[in-house]
C-alpha cells in the first residue's frame, strides 16, 4: 500500500466520513415520524399516505440494499459511495422542495435508492480500514452515532417542523452531503470485493415481492383484504419472494447466497435483526402520532419526550461494543431485545388518553437500553459471521432485513391500529395502539429468542482476517 492510499485509508476518516453518512442515512428512517401529523395538515393525505411517507424510504432501501453492495463490491466501493451520497443529497432537496403528498412519496423513493447504495458501503469501507482488533470500538462508535441519528430523528424533525416548516427536516441533509463527497474522494481508498456480475433477476425478484406484500399490508385496511389488488399484491408478492429464494439456491452469482443461511450466527442475528425493526418502526410510528394527537404535546415536545427511548443508543452503544469483544455479541443482544420487549409491554399497558409521562417513562427507558444494546454488537456479529471476501454481502443482507423489517412493522402494526381504532378521538387512537405496542412487544421478543441461536464465542471460531499473512479462519458456526 503507497504512503497516499494509506493516509487516504486512515481508520479516523474513515470513521468520520462513514460515521456522518451513516448519521444520515439512519435520520431519515425516523426524522419524519413527528413531522407525519404536520405534513398530514399541510399537503392531505389518509393513514396510508402516511404510511407511504415512510415507507417508501425504507422499502427502497431495503430492497435495493444489496445490489447497493454489489455495485460497490464490483465498480468500487469509494465510487459508488459517492454515487449513493449523491442521489441521497439531491433527493433530500426535491423532498423539501414536493408541492404535494405524491411527489413527496416519490422524492422519499429516491432517497431510499441514495441510502441503500452509500448505506452497506459505510460498513464495508470502515471495515477495510480498521484493524481487526479495533473493529469492536470502532462499530461501537459508528453505532453510537447511528444511534444519534435514531435518538434525534424525532427531537430534529418535531423542532424544525414547529420552530421553522417540515421541509427543513430534508433541507438539513444537504450541506451535510456537500461537505462529505469532497472529504469521501480525498481520504477513503478504493477498494473491490469479488467482482461477480450483478444479479438483476434477484434484484427484480426481491423488489417486486416486498413491494407487492407491503403494498397489499398498508392498503387492506383502506380497501378491504378481499380487495382484488390487495390480494394480487400479498399473493404475488410472496411468490417472487419464493422465487427470489430458489434464485438465491440455484443461480450461479446470486445477490444473496442462501448458503450463507447455513450458518446459525447469520441467520440467527438477522432473524433478530428484521424481527426487532418490525417491533421498534410500527410502535415508534404510532407512538409519536399518539404523543401529539392524543396527549397534546407539539413536535418538539413529542420529540424530547421520546429521548429516553431514541437516545440511549448514545450513551450505551460504544460500551456495548467494547462487552461484545469481551464475551461475545450474543447475550449483549439477547438483552438488549428482552429489554425492548418489556418496554414495549410496559407501553402497551400503560397508555390511556390522559396517560402522565412519568408513567410512560419506565417503558421509554427500557426500550431505550434495549437498542442500545443490540446496534453494535449485532453489526460486529454479521461482520464476524462470514470470510472477509463476503462482508459486503453480508452487511448489505442484514441492513435489507432491518429496513425490510421496519417497512412491514409500519405496515402491520398500521393495520392492527386500523382493525381496532383509528383518528376519529383519542380513545379510538389508544382503542388501535394498545394491540399494535402487545404486537410489537411480542415480535421484538421472539427476536431475543433468535439471537440466543446464535453459537457462542466460546463454541465457535470467530472470522479473522489477517491482512499481512492472509490467514483467514473459517465462519463462526458452520
């Protein structure tokens, strides 16, 4: 490696620059959620448009997550960086800019697009940059800050929305885009993963089925689940996804590799991984729409009410980091989604239309705790559960299953909301949200139930890569 590669290599900038672009990446999944009630006043819009709102981000995201990766693995990983954070910026502008509730949907699609190209690449470049010893601190500290990005997504969006518009809450991506591209092609080193040809067929595969299950998730309760479209699209949309299966088995260079499958710690933390966003995105989504429309506190107020739950990642996730090197990733997550679940429970009994916020505290903190300790360790466990060569792969998968995850937990809990309450006065409200919070309890539960799948560190051997003899020990748990 020349003397420039290695000062345009270096671990600091690398985490500063993947750190930043991480921050907004992560923002953008939430920074909506106290905004939805003023958005809903200034351009219309039914629950569903709403829905839309976030999801069309996130499912964007997740499902082009790992042809992100791939572009990156084959093209470079530093060019398509830049790319990403392009299309993410210039998204942001034509979101602030949306004239009405359509164009905003379709602006929020293109910054998934943006998202799920730069997104994985965060991962996969800080990880070539770090030595294996320091990975743990360093996914803590990337954590930490994507843990920031979820703590004041909410506080963000409910201050600008109140004190300025909703459409600050894109307008602030910008200048933060336009100081990284310069900074991303002076100081990060290019670098390839496998150079396999693109899977286009997975690709289509994957997006039509997740768009089609999502799609018929977020309009059963409008049209009815009898509805002829409605059923086209969770019938077709779970055949592709069955096909996209059998592509990932049979195709030569498939954009996810379902061999990858065969190993309990990648199916275990990414069972858990998809499982605990389903829980957190449905409940903070109704959540925050509860702290406002049924107990009477503006944006920011709703915002900094939601600080015990969204910021604890600050504080807790680089110390999860450190204990996951120290005994191992799986009990930290394992804890980490028992706690969310209880705090989850803990919402879901204490909700009334007059509730007092010292009363929802306990379950805000606890949730909180949980996410803490479930980002970075659960990043070190995906990274350590497959070869170096794969970490491209792997990171893009399980930040798919994450978005995937949290497109369907608005979708589902949306739909329990809907069978049970609606907007009509606020006990309606609660009538929707107290099953929605049981529901979203119970799934984040079985994801705590799923990463104790996960072999221990103590029964397997842990993926390391030694770049200067390039030893490279097999998978955790084959």
């Amino acid at each position: 490696m020349s003397e420039q590669t290695a000062h345009r290599g270096g671990a600091v900038w690398a985490l500063v620059i993947t750190s930043v672009a991480g921050f907004m990446a992560a923002l953008d999944n939430l920074v909506v959620t106290t905004a939805l009630p003023s958005i809903r006043e200034d351009l219309g819009g039914a629950l569903d448009d709403l829905e839309w709102t976030v999801s069309a981000y996130t499912l964007t995201f997740a499902v082009l997550l790992m042809f992100g990766a791939a572009l990156g693995d084959r093209f470079g990983r530093r060019r398509l960086f830049l790319v990403g954070l392009t299309v993410f910026t210039g998204a942001s502008a034509a979101a602030a800019l949306a004239p009405g509730i359509d164009s905003l949907i379709a602006a929020r699609a293109i910054q998934g697009v943006g998202a799920a190209i730069l997104m994985p690449l965060t991962l996969t470049l800080l990880t070539a940059a770090v030595p294996a010893a320091k990975r743990g601190m360093a996914y803590g500290i990337w954590g930490a800050v994507n843990g920031l990005a979820v703590a004041s997504g909410p506080l963000i969006g409910g201050s600008l929305t109140e004190h300025i518009s909703w459409q600050w809450i894109f307008w602030l991506n910008v200048p933060l885009g336009l100081a990284l591209l310069p900074l991303a092609r002076l100081r990060l080193a290019e670098s390839h993963g496998t150079g396999a040809p693109l899977d286009i067929p997975g690709t289509l595969l994957a997006s039509g089925g997740l768009f089609g299950i999502v799609y018929g998730l977020v309009r059963g309760p409008a049209d009815g689940w009898t509805s002829p479209f409605v059923l086209i699209g969770l019938f077709a949309g779970t055949a592709l996804l069955a096909g996209f299966i059998h592509h990932g088995v049979r195709a030569k260079n498939p954009m996810l590799p379902m061999r990858l499958f065969r190993s309990r710690a990648f199916s275990g933390i990414n069972a858990a991984s998809l499982l605990m966003f389903l829980g957190m995105f449905g409940s903070i989504f109704l959540l925050s729409q509860y702290l406002q429309g049924v107990l009477g506190y503006s944006p920011t107020e709703a915002g900094l009410r939601m600080l015990p739950w969204t910021g604890m990642p600050m504080l807790v996730a680089p110390i999860a980091g450190i204990l996951s090197d120290r005994i191992g990733g799986r009990p930290v997550v394992a804890a980490g989604l028992f706690f969310q679940a209880a705090g989850l429970g803990w919402m879901a009994y204490v909700v009334t239309v007059d509730a007092s916020y010292a009363v929802q505290l306990p379950g805000l903190i606890m949730s909180g705790i949980g996410m803490a300790l479930f980002f970075a360790p659960a990043s070190n466990l995906v990274m350590s559960s497959v070869r170096p060569q794969e970490q491209g792969i792997a990171s893009g998968a399980n930040n798919a299953l994450r978005e995937i995850g949290g497109a369907l937990g608005i979708a589902i809990m949306s739909s329990i909301f809907s069978a049970q309450g609606g907007y009509e006065s606020g006990q309606a409200f609660v009538d929707g949200l107290r099953p929605a919070l049981v529901t979203g309890a119970g799934v984040v539960a079985l994801a705590g139930v799923a990463a104790l799948l996960i072999p221990s560190r103590r029964r397997g051997t842990q993926v390391v890569a030694e770049a200067d003899s390039g030893r490279v020990l097999e998978t955790v748990g084959r």
